[in-house]
C-alpha cells in the first residue's frame, strides 16, 4: 500500500494487485513513498546549506491539517464513485466473532436471486471469507491488511477496480474483527453498520464509544440465545443511544433467521435511497 | 494501534508541506487532539517516534495539545462540557447531545528549518 492511511502498509494485500513492497519498516520508509508520488527531494539528509554557525534556522510553520485529511480524500472519491454507478456501500464493523460473516453468507443466500451483490472481504490473513462468499456465486475480493487493524479509503479504491461492482449493486464491505481502529476511518460508505452479538457484554457501546457513534444501524445477532443468557437487551440498546441517539437498532440471528426480515426490510430501502438520481438502475435487480 | 497510521497520515502531511513551506527538517509538531477523538496520546507518541525515525522528523518533539470536549444538548439547547461520547448533560441528565467540539485529530503547527 503505498499511501499513508494503512498501517501495516508493506504487507497489505489486495487479491488481484501486485503490491510486493518489502521495504522493511524504518529507514527507507519515506523514500519509498516518495518514489510513488514521482518526488525525488532528499530531505534532510545532507548538511543544511548556508547554515550560518552559532544561527538557529528554525521557524515556525502553520499547517492545520487533519490528521486523516488523507484517508477522507479517498473515501470522497470512493463516495463520488459509489454514487455515480447508484451503488449502495455498507461498512460492516464488530468485534472478532460476532458473526459477521455468517450474517453476510446468509445475507447473499437470501437477496442474491433479487439483488446485485459484491463483496469485499478485510481480514489480516487468509483469503478464507472471500472464497466462502465466492462458493454463493457472488463477486467477492479479499484485502488482507497484514498487521494492519482496519481497512481504509484507498485500499477500498483499488480494491473497486478489481471487483468493479456491478451499477446498482449493494456493495458489503466486512471489515476487519475490530471495534476500535475501523471507527475513525470512512472508507466512503454509505452507512457503518454495527454487528454486536448477544454472548457479548451489553455494555460494549459505551466500551468502545467511538464505533457505536459512528454507526448508523445496530444489529444485535444471535438473538435466539438469549434465553440461555443474562444479556439485558434495553439496557444495551439504552447505551447505545447514549453514544449515538439516532442508531437504529435491529435484532436477528442470522444463524436461525429470526429478524432477518428487518434487516433485508432495511437494506432494500437504504439501496431505493441510493437509486435516487438514477431511475434506468431501479430494477436492475 | 491506528495511532501507527494516522503518525504515517502526521509524516505524509510533512514530507507534503516541505515543498510548499520549502523546509528540510522538522523539529516539533504541534497536534490538537481532542478528548473525544479516539487516539490515545501516549500510543500517538509511542508511534510518533517509531514512524518518525529515518524521516525528515527524525528526533522531533511531539506537542501535544488536548483540546476539550464540548456537545450542544438539544433539551437544554445550549453548549455543554463533555468528556467522553457517552456522558450525560451535566444540567438536564438528557443523552440528546451533539458533539460540537473534541474529536479534531490536526497538525496544528510546526517548527522547522
């Protein structure tokens, strides 16, 4: 990966892109990029010329820039894509084991027949996932991203020439087993949501705030075990308004199809808003 | 640890601004982060160091400046401190809050040569 928004950047994968930077982490970090960007300046390396003894040339310099001003750029253009083929983008976060990707199996299975699906797949290893989507017939491309703990924007944008979703399509964009790191990084979607297991603490919206904040949909999985456990649904959800009033909350187990009506309810309808400004795509199912 | 990629984001925006600003070296960066971002400082100055060595940052001083948290409560329709997302508003005891200021993560200055 050769921008700055992926951690883990030299062995970030992307299925179908040679990226074999080997560079090790350190001294030849900032040349490597700038041979990307066509920069050839050498700075800093050299003594500092007409540098007059005894005479600080220090100065100070006003930048005001985000820290992931970066990482958005890439995620507008993304957005900007995702917008001009009608293409509805949802970034899916949780925890490891949340069953997100049974969720997303079951998802496919249902919707495939009426809906255009593709798939990309984040995980630090193995292209695991993406061959299980791949088994339903549905396009699916797997970004490892090696140490590195989330996906970000412009790993998206390379994947989308890979996988060239189809126009009107419902893009899934599983993310990486964090409720951490993925909060702070918009990769262009229209909406994050966030999967939270009932074998899970009901106080993990408040835990890990920053995810919850920036979801817009909660779904609370695995729901038919909840008689075998002391997970105080109100409660969870009560917290999670605390961080976000405005999350909606939905309640499934995608394993026993209890609920998943909702959620298909709530895809089909966020994509009906997705189409608005491209009526040839409204049955382009 | 995403505090790794946003000093990676930190040294970008340096090696960017050399050209512009026409300097050679960076001596201290000043961030503002504020309390309700989600970057821990002391995992931010961990990395800072690690992805700094070898750069144009090499040795700098990390500066970093806290900056307070502040929500509108729609109940009470006025600004209110807050110190994490999910605190209530202090007066009425509402969640109905907007964050207004506190989750900037920002280069705010720098000293170079």
């Amino acid at each position: 990966m050769c921008s700055v928004c992926g951690c883990g950047e030299g062995e970030t994968r992307i299925e179908g892109h040679e990226y074999e930077h080997t560079h090790d982490h350190g001294h030849d970090h900032h040349h490597h990029r700038h041979h990307h960007d066509g920069h050839t300046h050498d700075y800093g390396l050299g003594p500092a010329h007409a540098h007059a003894p005894g005479l600080s040339q220090s100065r100070m310099v006003r930048i005001e820039k985000d820290i992931l001003g970066k990482n958005n750029e890439y995620a507008k253009a993304n957005r900007g894509y995702f917008a001009s083929h009608g293409i509805l983008a949802l970034n899916l976060v949780s925890s490891p084991g949340s069953g997100k990707t049974s969720l997303l199996t079951r998802t496919i299975d249902d919707l495939k027949s009426d809906l255009s699906l593709a798939v990309i797949e984040g995980d630090q290893q193995t292209a695991n996932d993406a061959e299980r989507i791949r088994a339903t017939g549905v396009k699916a491309l797997q970004i490892n991203t090696g140490k590195g703990c989330h996906l970000d924007a412009h790993m998206i944008g390379h994947a989308l020439d890979g996988l060239a979703p189809e126009d009107g399509s419902v893009l899934f964009i599983e993310n990486v087993g964090n409720l951490v790191c993925p909060a702070a990084f918009d990769l262009g979607e229209a909406h994050k949501v966030a999967i939270l297991s009932v074998t899970e603490g009901e106080d993990k919206p408040i835990k890990y705030p920053d995810m919850f904040h920036a979801a817009d949909l909660m779904i609370l999985n695995k729901v038919d075990l909840l008689p075998y456990l002391d997970f105080d649904v109100d409660k969870c959800i009560d917290y999670a308004r605390r961080v976000n009033p405005g999350i909606k909350v939905l309640q499934l187990s995608a394993t026993r199809g209890e609920g998943l009506e909702t959620w298909y309810q709530w895809v089909w309808a966020t994509r009906q808003v997705s189409l608005i400004g491209h009526p040839s795509l409204a049955d382009s199912a | 640890m995403h505090e790794m990629s946003l000093c990676e984001g930190v040294l970008k925006i340096l090696e960017q601004n050399a050209c512009t600003q026409g300097y050679r070296r960076v001596k201290t960066v000043w961030l503002e982060i504020g309390v309700l971002s989600c970057v821990e400082p002391e995992a931010m100055r961990f990395s800072f160091d690690l992805v700094m060595d070898g750069s144009l940052a090499e040795g700098a001083t990390l500066e970093i400046v806290r900056m307070p948290g502040e929500a509108w409560c729609m109940q009470c329709a006025r600004t209110v401190k807050v110190n994490q997302r999910y605190d209530a508003c202090p007066d009425c005891g509402g969640y109905q809050l907007q964050v207004t200021t506190g989750d900037e993560m920002r280069i705010k200055e720098l000293e170079v040569e």
